[in-house]
C-alpha cells in the first residue's frame, strides 16, 4: 500500500513538472537520433538520408512519448485537463448554446438557492448561541384573566412569573429580555446627531446564559441586573458601522433615550439577539427607570416592575445537563401554574390553566406558520422551474451532441473507448455547470437580499455553509445528469457511422423523437402548473389591493417623536399641543394629528371591561366586552380621511380640563349599544369609573392591517389620558408625503436637535407593509411563472429548430413531390400544437391537486378559479405558437432543389 502511495504521489509530481520533463526526454531522442545518424553517414549515406534512416530505426515517436506519460504520470489527470481544454474549446465554438445554458442554469439554480437561503434562516437555523440544542423560547398559552399583555399571549410574561420561574423551575437558566418600544427601536446618539438603533432590556444572565461570547470587553452580568446598571454591550455591527471598530470604545458613552449608558463590551460577531427580523445594535441590563418602562409604554400607572398584571417580558431558557426537554418542562409547568396568578386575581372557575411550552431556539420564533407555509410553496414552484430549466439544458445537450455524433463516430473508429466519452461528455457538463453555478450563486445573493426585503426581515440572510451544500449537491446532480442524458445518443451510432453519409447520419430515429416529445410534454404540465400557481396568487394579491380601507391614507406622512425631556403628564400634552401648532403651520400642510398605534402597522391596544350609562353593554357582561383602543389626537379622524357617521371629530378645545369624550366605531356601537345612533352615551369602566362621553360614531375602516376583520374600536384623546411620551404623526399634506420630508426634519430640528424621526414613511407604506408577505408570493409567483414561459419558449424554439434542420432533406423530397409551403409550416405547427395541447390536458389535474396546497393562502378568489385556469391554458397556448412560428415558417422557406442537393 505505502509503495502504491509513493508511486502515486510519484506520478503526481510528474505531472506538475511535465514541461521540464518533456524537454529533457525530446534532447535525449533527439542525441539518439543524432548519434545514429552519424553511424549511418560514417556507413556512406548522405546526412539527409542518414537522418530518415535514423527516424525510421529510432521508431514511433509519437507512441513512445505517450509510453512514457503512462509510466511516468497519472494518465487520469492528463486526460482530465485535456479533456478540460477540449471543452473550453467546444463551449468557446458554440457562444449562444453556452450563454444560454449558463443563464438558464443560473435563473434556476439561483432561485432554488436564493429560497431555500430564507427558507433555512427563517424556518431551520438555529441561534448562534453555544449548545443550542438545549435552549429554548418559553411559551405559554391559557392567558390569566385580569392580566394584560403586549399583543402576543403566547411570549409574554410577568415579571414576577419570570423571577419564580428563574429561581425556582430547576431550569438551568431563566432568560428575560424586552424591546425597547414596540418597534424594538429606541432614539441614540453617539456623537452628536441623533438616530434610532434597536435595543433589548435584558436580564443579567443573557450572554452567559445563551452561552455568547464577546470580542472586546465583556457581556452584562447578574449585579448588572440587580443594580440596574447603566452599562451597555453594543453588537459588532454597531462597533464597526459607529466606533470603526475602535478598541476605545470600551469606557465611552452611549446615550439611549438622553442617558449616558457606559459601554462595557461588543457581542461576538454573528450575534444579532434572539428578535428574529430585527437585529439588535445594544443590550441594556433591566432597569428600573420609569423612562426605560417595557415597550415604551408610559409608566404613569408603574413600570413593569411594579403592575403583575403587566405580561410584558419573552423568555428562553437552558435546559438543565442530563435532563430531557419534557423532564424540565414538566417540573417548570408546576412552578409556572403558581406564579402566573403572583400579583392578580386567583384563577376563576371554569378559567383554562396556564400551560407552558418550550420550542426550539431557531432564529426566528415564530408560531405563526403562514410564512413557513408561503416559503415552503415557494420553494415547491422553484423546484418546478428548475425542473424546467434542466428539461430545457439537457434537449440543447442533446440536440448539439447529436451534430457531433459523426465526432464520436470517429473517435470510436480511432480507437477511443466508450469510458473515453463518457470522460469527455462528463467533463463537459462539469464545465458548463460550474460556469451556471458561479451566475446562480452571484443571482441568489441579490435575490436573497430581495426576499429578505421583502419580507421585511432585516436579519443577514445571506447564504451560508449550509447553502452552499445545498446549491453544490444541485449542481453536481446537474453535472451527472448533463453529462449522462446525451451519452446513449453520442455512442448510439458506433464507429460505422463514420463511414455513411451526412444524409444517412442525420436521419432522427423514432426513440429519439420520443424522448425529446416526452421532455416537451413534461416541461409544458409544469409550466401549465406554474401559471395557475402564479394567476391564482396575483388574483390574491389584485383582492387585497382592492379592499376598501375606509379611510383616505394617501398624502399622509407618519413618523413617531419622543420628546426625552418630558417626565409628567403636563408637560407630554404642553409638548405635544405645540408641535401640532407648529406643524400645522408649514405651507403644504393640510391637517395634523397623533396616534399612538399607526394605523396598519399591526400594533394595536387590546382592552376590555365597560359599561354604557351604567348599565351592561347592550346585554354583554362588562367584563366580556372586548374592544380596540388607540389613542390619538384631535383633527384625527379628518387628517386620516374617515369618515364620521354621526356626532363630530375630535377637535383642539377637548382639552385636559374638559369632559372627556369618546369616539367609536360602528361595529362597536351596534355590538355594545345596539344602534350607530349613540352620540350623548357615556362609557366607563366595570366599576362604573372613568366616564367618557361618546360624541362621535365614525364608519368603520382598517386599523391594524389590511386583512383584518372589522372590530369593536374606540378612540380617546391624548390630552385627556395619562402620560404619553412617544406618539405618532399623522400628518396629511399637498402632493407627495415623502417630498415633506426633508422640510419637516430640518423643523424638528429647530424644535429640538436631540428628537430623531421614527420610522418616518408614508401612511400608504404602512398599510402596504401589512400584506408585504402576500405582496412578495404573488410577485415571486409571477416571476417564477414568466421564467417557465421564458424556458418553454426557448426550449421548444430550440428543439423545433434542431427538428427542422434534421429534416432538411425530407421536406425538400416532400415539396419536391408536390406539397405546399402552408401545408409544411401546418405540419410543423400541428406538431408542436399537439405536444402543448398534451402537456396542457396532464397539467391541468396537476394543478388542480396542486392549488388545494394554496388555498389558506388565497383571498377572494377560489383553488379552482376558472379564470386563472385559461389564463395558464391561453398564455402556454400562445407561447408555443410564438415559439413554432419561426421554425414553422423557415420549414416552409425551404428550396427543394437546394435541399435535396446539398444531401
């Protein structure tokens, strides 16, 4: 075996040292010669003679340099890199067919890679965090009555739950941790412009506990926690993007919210928290300060620290060494059940108990599965257009081997053995699947980058090391297939093929007509499955755009304020009242009001508990009685474009001092009054506290999002409310919002230079933004589906082409014997009209089955939409007359005479 090694290592060296190798043994053969030449002249020949004569007694040259290759090299890498040198020329001779399956490879491959790269950042990886397997998100379900949450039941929790399940549940670490506001995003600034970033509160075992590392400095801390420390660790992104990754960064200053946080290290890179679609830039120990309350949320009633009604915190967890999953959780459960009710009222009769869940500590935690249903979808219809595009590169494989079958015939007369050409087609498509690959991997990083656009993910989503195993193994599938599709048709012939004549040669033989028919065929039910995919989802995404919002969101800009230096009730509305004064005042400006919530940002307030003059709501126990609340200010409803059924619009005289009044909507008056005609009614709470005077009814109208169905709602006035130090504005203007933009920053500026926008954007935006899932299948849907279009249309272009050139001879003999140039192009038509009718009645059932799969994923239209069905059957239909149309018409052009000639 060691001999065997060294030989091998041997030959490998002499490969690599060839040219000095060849050189030496050429002067040696030449000084032989030489030497015999000379014997000969010495024997009476004239030094010309003796020189043939010499050659002639020397031997082959040819063969015994090859003789000496074999024994001194490893055979398989020369033929290798010669065979590698023939295909560059043979992809160099044929620059469309290379272009062409490069650009088709790279479509489809990189659409596969670009998919599967979300779909595996998104639904499979796990957190960067050490020993993820034993990390978990902490859900729960069976919400306690009395408590109220951030929207999402499922991933909050109290505080007091958080700290009992921490020192008592036998987890081996308890994690908690809060955004910073509802957007997750707090106003910062590093030097002197301030700016937002996003930012968690996090308990002190966040880095130890996930197992994160640092790269400068260190990671927060238990008494970091427990002195709520104004101590900060930022993330690599944000050390290089703020301090250019500055080791003296450590020690400065970070001001969040207009207090200095001391920086005291920099997360590892590739750490970007546990928040999903939105990377963190900072962590922050929990504190204790009313300005850093969970969410953002005013603290005028306390913090999250001190209202145990207040189910604000996420959490994960580590499981304990040598313990199961359902060993801890099991224990935790008990713990949890007990803690739940810390601080509220004791579980009612009949109330579910609250039961805890762990899940896996994937990137994203989500149970929501819509996305994941869209993903896997799209990557299903990826799949068919990769399918298509392999179709459409092994017929052009096939088609341009089959004009070099006379080649192969050749070689194999020669002596060349069939594993040669198998060697030689393989090298080939390893060739010209690399070239694909390096276009589909440049197209899935922009694509990727799309997607995760789209989707509103802002995480790094480009493709890792999984992906490039996952785009290698497509490719090398590719690369086996290419080279072993068209290996039967090139040796089909044998050497004897060599010996007849072109006309003879290029006679298609039925079996090959077959298989090129079955290809077409099956390319055609895919793309027949595609363009109903496509038309269903674009009808989908028609349904959504239309709904009717009930409001006028065009010419409105929103951006959030919050104005740090304001600490009391007085002072929110004095600041506030005055930016609307002075906003109101810039030319273009129409009308301006403020939301708490933007309207279709998702965000909403869920409350509950009322009753209508005292009495219970239209026959609903108080307690049940479940509504939506968002707080605003006046001019609102006119600013927003919604109309007010009865009563009036907030106005700026509904002051801190005056009665406080109420807006509803519609559905809110006849649910929990019984009419619209509700205008003069008083609400309060269950114990009859807090009146408010109903002075309007408005009609009803899209508040979290477009899909939303319509609810209870109600509106109330900041300036009769508690505390509120960050709101949004709803500003409608002349013309393009967006345009305003620049005016009113510089404004803000003036007002006050530490007060940064909030996610300024158009009020449209936002309501876009709430099916910007939906938006991005349907478009996606389409691509793919105009791709397959492209495919087919260039496959079948290309197959009828090569057809109609094999058949030169036999067209010429049948216009020779009397058939008419209409009927030829008929019969290259009816051909492939025949082909695409098949392909259709096979797709149809397919797609059929396949829109079941769509069908949680349509709105307003149906799986078996009549409608996108002739869509996909018209459009395949005409794509293929387009694409037989040329071939048709040059069968027709043909001249018998030269035809029949030149075979």
């Amino acid at each position: 075996m060691t001999d065997r090694i060294r030989i091998f290592l041997s030959r490998l060296k002499a490969l690599f040292a060839q040219s000095a190798d060849d050189t030496a043994f050429s002067e040696e053969v030449e000084a032989h010669i030489g030497m015999l030449a000379e014997q000969y002249e010495r024997q009476g020949m004239d030094t010309a003679e003796a020189k043939r004569a010499a050659r002639r007694q020397f031997g082959n040259l040819t063969l015994l340099t090859q003789q000496r290759k074999e024994a001194r090299t490893t055979m398989f890498f020369y033929n290798v890199a010669r065979d590698l040198r023939y295909g560059v020329r043979q992809l160099v001779k044929t620059p469309v067919f290379t272009v062409v399956c490069v650009l088709t490879l790279g479509l489809g491959v990189g659409a596969n890679t670009a998919v599967f790269s979300v779909m595996h950042a998104v639904l499979m990886k796990m957190l960067p965090v050490h020993d993820a397997s034993k990390v978990v998100y902490v859900h729960t379900t069976g919400f306690p009555t009395g408590a109220h949450n951030t929207g999402d039941e499922a991933t909050s929790f109290s505080y007091a739950a958080y700290r009992e399940l921490r020192e008592h549940s036998g987890l081996a670490e308890v994690i908690g941790f809060i955004p910073m506001s509802s957007s997750g995003k707090a106003p910062v600034r590093v030097g002197t412009v301030p700016e937002e970033a996003a930012g968690d509160m996090v308990s002190g075992n966040y880095f130890t506990g996930l197992g994160v590392g640092v790269e400068l400095g260190r990671g927060l801390i238990e008494k970091d926690e427990d002195d709520h420390a104004p101590n900060v660790v930022i993330s690599e992104k944000f050390w290089t993007t703020h301090y250019s990754r500055d080791p003296d960064a450590i020690g400065k200053a970070l001001f969040i919210k207009a207090h200095p946080f001391t920086i005291i290290g920099v997360a590892a890179k590739g750490f970007e928290g546990t928040e999903g679609s939105l990377p963190l830039d900072f962590w922050i120990p929990l504190q204790s300060d009313p300005e850093f309350n969970a969410w953002g949320n005013p603290a005028e009633d306390g913090t999250y620290l001190t209202i145990p009604q207040f189910w604000c915190m996420r959490l994960m967890a580590r499981i304990p060494a040598g313990v199961s999953r359902e060993q801890a959780l099991a224990k935790a459960q008990g713990i949890f059940q007990q803690a739940a009710y810390l601080g509220i009222a004791q579980k009612r009769a009949g109330e579910k108990i609250p039961q805890l869940s762990f899940l896996p500590a994937k990137q994203f935690d989500s149970q929501d599965d819509s996305f994941a249903r869209s993903l896997k979808t799209l990557m299903a219809m990826v799949g068919l257009v990769l399918l298509i595009a392999m179709c459409n590169v092994v017929m052009l494989l096939m088609a341009r081997n089959a004009n070099r079958q006379r080649e192969f015939s050749i070689r194999l007369a020669l002596g060349a053995g069939r594993r040669e050409i198998a060697r030689q087609l393989l090298t080939e498509s390893l060739l010209l699947v690399t070239l694909g690959g390096a276009a589909a991997w440049i197209f899935a990083l922009g694509a990727t980058k799309a997607l995760g656009a789209w989707a509103r993910i802002d995480s790094n989503l480009q493709p890792d090391t999984t992906v490039l195993w996952f785009t290698l193994s497509i490719l090398l599938l590719l690369a086996l297939v290419f080279g072993l599709a068209p290996l039967r048709a090139a040796m089909s012939s044998g050497p004897d093929m060599a010996l007849r004549s072109s006309a003879a040669a290029s006679q298609t033989t039925s079996q090959k007509v077959r298989t090129g028919n079955i290809v077409i065929v099956t390319q055609v039910a895919m793309c027949v499955v595609l363009l109903v995919g496509a038309a269903l989802l674009l009808g989908t995404l028609r349904n959504l755009m239309n709904i009717p919002l009930g409001q006028k969101p065009a010419g409105v800009l929103v951006f959030g304020v919050h104005p740090q230096h304001v600490k009391s009730k007085e002072e929110s509305i004095a600041f506030f009242v005055g930016l609307q004064q002075r906003l109101r005042s810039i030319p273009g400006v129409e009308s301006v009001s403020f939301a708490s919530n933007r309207p279709g940002s998702g965000w909403s307030n869920n409350n509950g508990g009322l009753l209508v003059d005292g009495h219970k709501p239209n026959g609903v126990e108080p307690e049940q009685a479940q509504y939506r609340e968002n707080i605003v200010g006046s001019d609102y409803f006119r600013t927003m474009g919604v109309p007010i059924v009865q009563g009036r619009d907030f106005s700026d005289g509904d002051s801190a001092s005056a009665t406080t009044v109420i807006i509803v909507n519609e559905t809110f008056a006849k649910k929990y009054l019984g009419t619209t005609n509700v205008v003069g009614h008083v609400l309060t709470n269950t114990r009859g506290l807090r009146p408010k005077l109903i002075v309007g009814v408005v009609k009803d109208h899209k508040y979290t999002g477009i899909t939303e169905e319509t609810r209870p709602m109600r509106w109330v006035l900041f300036t009769q409310g508690g505390l509120e130090n960050e709101l949004n504005v709803e500003m409608r203007v002349k013309g393009n919002p967006m345009e305003m933009l620049p005016t009113v920053r510089k404004f803000m500026q003036q007002i006050d230079p530490d007060i940064p926008l909030l996610d300024p954007m158009a009020q449209s935006e936002v309501f876009e933004q709430s099916i910007s899932q939906q938006i991005m299948f349907a478009r996606l849907a389409g691509c793919f589906g105009i791709l397959a279009i492209v495919l087919i249309a260039t496959g079948l272009y290309g197959t009828l082409s090569y057809r109609v050139n094999r058949r030169g001879a036999e067209i010429g003999v049948r216009m020779a014997l009397g058939a008419q140039r209409a009927q030829i192009v008929w019969m290259i038509l009816r051909g492939s009209l025949l082909l695409t009718a098949t392909g259709v009645a096979i797709g149809i059932p397919l797609a059929m089955a396949a829109s079941r799969g769509l069908k949680s994923s349509l709105y307003g239209v149906k799986p078996l939409d009549l409608t996108s069905y002739l869509f996909a059957i018209i459009g395949v239909a005409i794509v293929a007359l387009a694409a037989s149309g040329l071939p048709a018409r040059r069968a027709g052009s043909v001249d018998p005479s030269v035809a029949l000639r030149a075979e």
